[in-house]
C-alpha cells in the first residue's frame, strides 16, 4: 500500500529550530507554549523542504492554538497564516510571487504565429493510423499561445527535441523574420545547462535547413542567467533583455529560485519550464514544478482549448477534457517514452515504482537476473553482505574498464585536450548512485572502497580521480554538479573541465576549494545527468530520503543499463511505497 508523507513522522528539533522560537520570544513573548511548538514546526518543515506547515495534519489542540498566534500579526509579521497553512514570511512572500506572476502571464496577450498549422505540419510528420495525440505536437501548440508553457514527462519523452521545434516554430514567423526572437537557455546546474545545449544542438540537426537560423544551442546556468553572485534575498533581480527563456530540470528549481525567475522575466517574453514532475524535488524549500504540474496527467483542458487545439493541430483531445485552470490549459505531458519502449527493462522499473506498485517491484526484482562478468540484461541485481563483497568490487571495475584503459598511459606522461575530453567522456559512461551520504553504503565510504578497488587509493589530489563541484566558483567559470579529473598535464597535475564547446579547461588543484570525489555520488547529485550504466546502491536500512521519488529519479539515470545493488530487498519494497508530499500552496494554480 502507498503510503503518502509529508516527511516529518518523527519530530526532531534542529538548534535552528529552537534558535528562531527563543527568537521570538524574545521580540514578542507569548504564555502559551503551543504558540512555541508551533512556530518550531514551521521552521522544522522548512528544513525539510517544505515551503509551509499544513495546519490539517496537526492535533486539534495545536492547530486550533494557531489562530491566537502573536506572530501572525501585523503587514511584517516574521509567521504568515493563509487559511490552513503557516509559512516563514519569506516563504510566503516567494509563493504569493509566483502566483501573481504565473497568474499575470496567462493573461498577457500572446501574438500567435500566422503560420502556426502550416509550420506544425512542416515539423511533424503524420502519424500515420495512431489514434495517439502527438503530445509533442500540441505542447508546441499550446507553448506558442500563451507567455508561460510547462511542459513535463519522463526522460525520453522528447521534451528538448519538442522545444527545438517550437523555436523554430517561432522564429519562422513572417513577423520575425526582420527582428528574430532574442531567446535565452538555462537549467539549475552547469550539468544540465551543458547537456541542454547538447540536446538542443543534436535535435537542431534534424529540422528543414531553412528552420535551423537564430536557434542558440548554449545553455546556462540559473545562477548566470539571474546574476546570483552571493545572496538569493539581497541581490538584485535583473531585468532580462529577452524575448523567450527556455529553462530546463525545472523539478531541480526551488521556490526563492522560481521567483527571481519569474521577477527577471519581462512579462513581454515568453517562459517555458521543462521537468519530469515525478523527479525529486529541490534541495532547498518548495516542489514548484510537481505543484504546478499536479494533475497533468489528466489534462484538464476546456472545451475552449480542445477545439483550439484541435483547429491548430488536428487531434482529438477530447479523453482529457475536464475543467481545469487556466495554467492546466497551458500544461502539456508528454506520454511516450521513445528510450525506454513498453518492453524496456528500465522502463518497466521507472513505470512500477512510479506508481507505487509495490506487487509489480517485487516481482520485478525477482525476475532480475544477477550481474555477472557477462550479464547483458538492461537491468540485473546484487545483494552484498558488506561494502567489501567481491562482487560489488568487480562490478565497479567492469563498469570503468575501459576508462582505466584510457587513463593508464596517463598516469606518468601528459596527456592532451583531446585524451582529457575522451577520458571524460569514458568516465561518464559508468556511475555509481547512492540513496544516502555516510554509513557503509553511502557516498563518502563508497568513493574509498571504490578507489581502492581500481587501484587508485591515494590522499589528496592523484592523477585519476574525478571530482564535482560543490559550489558555484564564477572566477573559474565552474558551477556547482560539475564534474572534472585529474590528470598529468604539461604543467604537472591539473584538473581537466569540459568547457561546453569540445574544449577543456584546466585547472589548477589548490584553486578548487569546493569539489569531492565522485566515484559515487548521491541521487540527488545526479539530477541533471545521464550515464550509459548505473549501479544504484541502497542502505541495508530504511532511512527518510529513501522515497519512490529517490528510486524513480535513480533508475532513470540510466540510459541502457542498471544494476540494483540492494542488500535488504525490503528495503526497496519499502521505499517504493512512500510517496512524499511536500507542503505548499502553488497546487492550488
């Protein structure tokens, strides 16, 4: 059974929790210590990525203690109560933005290309016999009609491939063609900016030559694009001189992010958000893109926008009519999976987890043959006793063979741009995922046991060892999820970067004070990222993190391959049926 959490089954008061109680106690002391508890709870929801206190979960007498709340009270009040639900100011600050924003937008008057059949006609081929909407078809449809579009689905459903052709689209407009669309790109981590760009340069490719002008394929990162340098709150919101921005790994997007977003866009352009809503959620406060797509798999759309859509693309909608809001009128999911087909081992892993179908995991993993040195299933297992099985050993050293390969003639001689970048490259094919950070089965024992495995134990900075960037370094021109490696160079050992233009640049070690090694690196980390094979650890015990979401986003990291290394299968089964709700109002849109 599914079980929904909005993750604090067990409350356990952080010092800053207690710090902001004792702060206001101090400004405006009240007598009644469930004012204390609850004031505590905020701040502890907060910390666990909440963007408010949902009074409904409470015990009667504690929510009924909200409505003689002091500091609740006044136009600056530190607390804000908005029906059932208590929220930091700031965090209430940032939602009632957002809504205002997304609210505003929608009803901006949009001018829609003249041409808009015809060019959709030129840049969808038929579908034959399929009574199947082209989803793709209509999210381009739909984008261009409005100036806020979000268009969500799972990896593989096309949704890069479905926003180059909506630039196209766009720019192929009769009343563009002396004035293109100044349009920017960018996703949360330089990761995902830099696979954008990528996808968005591969898709281009395959447009007609006279639809590929004035279509940039360099992305950025959010933080470039909304000139954060150090402080969300204090830095000014640019106004950005653009006509489109397109920002990918919308999930990743937290709710002060998400607002200066929707500040630094001028409401004469156009915003689109792309996402998998079912992917984890920020790091920090707030599930802005599973809220605002929450219900999106039902469509919703009004008559009004059935016909529409049906005049502009043809198909029949009509099994998602409903009464949706307007933001569900411009809210598109994309339903095929052109990477993991029906009979895709990894598929039918992300579709049963997905939906908490904890029978169908089961009998999944039963299915699941063993890895082995020569196991070409899509999806196999392991169940180690310890970190040190032999097994878990083998699988790591198989899975960077051939980047060893690479690395060896390197490891005493300089090696080039060229071998950096194919180095880089060997190394990304293969990724170890962890659900948790310490412990035996977590981050920091793992990269250890895995270096030593490949034989490239050492303390310290040794040619080999690949790092991620932990914090954004704009002197460097490195952002936070970056991944580099060490290696020999002309000038002694140097860390090589993909610069996002099929160049490297190299940086000196004791410059980067914010990376880690990155043998394994946790889900969370991986958002953004793809790897031919995964091998997805789990702890030998329940922990918090480990949700459906964590699963779901861990599986589809994998493009071809995925070893589940599970000590304790109920561990698995468990996790599967756990589905975290974070707090916040933005479903309401």
């Amino acid at each position: 059974m599914s079980t929904e959490r909005p993750e604090d089954d067990t409350l356990e008061l952080t010092g800053l929790d207690r710090a902001m109680v004792a702060f206001l106690q101090a400004v405006q002391p009240s007598p009644d210590p469930l004012h204390g508890e609850l004031a505590a709870r905020v701040s502890h929801q907060f910390g666990l990525g909440h963007a408010c206190l949902d009074l409904n979960t409470l015990p009667s007498s504690l929510r009924q203690s909200g409505a003689s709340l002091p500091w609740i009270e006044g136009a600056n009040s530190p607390l804000v109560r908005d029906g059932e639900r208590l929220y930091l100011r700031r965090n209430w600050a940032a939602e009632q933005s957002i809504r205002a924003s997304i609210a505003t937008r929608l009803a901006q008057p949009c001018p829609i290309p003249a041409n808009l059949s015809e060019s959709l006609v030129q840049l969808f081929e038929p579908s034959g016999h399929s009574a199947a909407p082209d989803w793709q078809k209509v999210a381009c449809a739909l984008a261009a009609r409005k100036r806020f579009s979000l268009i969500t689905g799972g990896p593989g459903t096309g949704k890069t491939t479905t926003v180059v052709r909506l630039l196209a689209l766009l720019q192929a407009d009769p009343a563009r063609q002396q004035a293109p669309l100044r349009i920017a790109l960018a996703a949360p981590t330089g990761k995902a900016a830099a696979r954008l760009g990528e996808s968005i340069a591969s898709a281009l490719q395959k447009l007609p030559v006279a639809m590929q002008q004035h279509i940039p394929t360099q992305a950025v990162t959010l933080h470039k694009l909304l000139q954060v340098r150090s402080n969300l709150a204090q830095d000014a919101v640019p106004e950005l001189a653009v006509d489109l921005v397109v920002v990918d790994e919308a999930s990743m997007i937290d709710l002060e992010m998400m607002a200066r977003l929707l500040a630094a866009v001028p409401l004469s352009a156009s915003l689109i958000l792309l996402g998998d809503k079912d992917q984890l959620a920020s790091v920090e406060a707030g599930a802005v893109m599973g809220q605002l797509c929450s219900g999106a798999d039902l469509g919703r759309y009004s008559p009004d926008t059935l016909a529409w859509l049906a005049q502009a693309t043809g198909a029949d909608l009509s099994a998602w009519a409903g009464d949706g809001s307007p933001l569900a009128q411009q809210t598109v999911m994309l339903r095929l999976s052109h990477r993991f087909a029906d009979n895709s081992g990894i598929g039918q892993w992300a579709r049963a987890v997905n939906a908490g179908d904890s029978a169908s995991v089961a009998r999944l993993w039963q299915q699941a043959p063993t890895w082995h040195l020569d196991a070409h299933d899509s999806v196999t297992r392991l169940q180690p006793g310890q970190a040190h099985d032999p097994r878990l050993q083998a699988l790591v050293q198989h899975g960077w063979q051939a980047w060893l390969q690479q690395l060896e003639p390197f490891k005493n001689s300089a090696c080039s741009d060229a071998q950096a970048l194919a180095a880089l490259h060997a190394f990304a094919s293969f990724q170890v995922l962890c659900a948790v950070r310490d412990g035996p089965w977590g981050v920091a024992s793992l990269n250890q046991h895995i270096a030593a495995s490949l034989g490239l134990a050492g303390a310290g900075w040794y040619a080999g060892r690949p790092v991620m960037v932990t914090r954004n370094d704009y002197a460097l021109k490195l952002m936070n999820g970056d991944i580099g490696l060490c290696l020999n160079h002309a000038n002694g050992l140097r860390v090589a970067f993909a610069d996002g233009q099929g160049g490297v640049r190299w940086v000196l070690p004791a410059r980067l004070d914010a990376v880690e090694t990155v043998f394994a690196m946790t889900v969370h980390k991986s958002q953004g990222s793809e790897f031919d094979h995964v091998a997805l650890v789990l702890p030998e015990r329940p922990v918090a993190v480990l949700t459906r979401e964590l699963l779901y986003t861990g599986i589809t990291r994998a493009r071809s391959r995925l070893t589940l290394v599970v000590p304790q299968a109920e561990v698995l089964l468990r996790a599967v049926g756990i589905k975290v709700l974070r707090s916040g109002g933005l479903a309401d849109l």
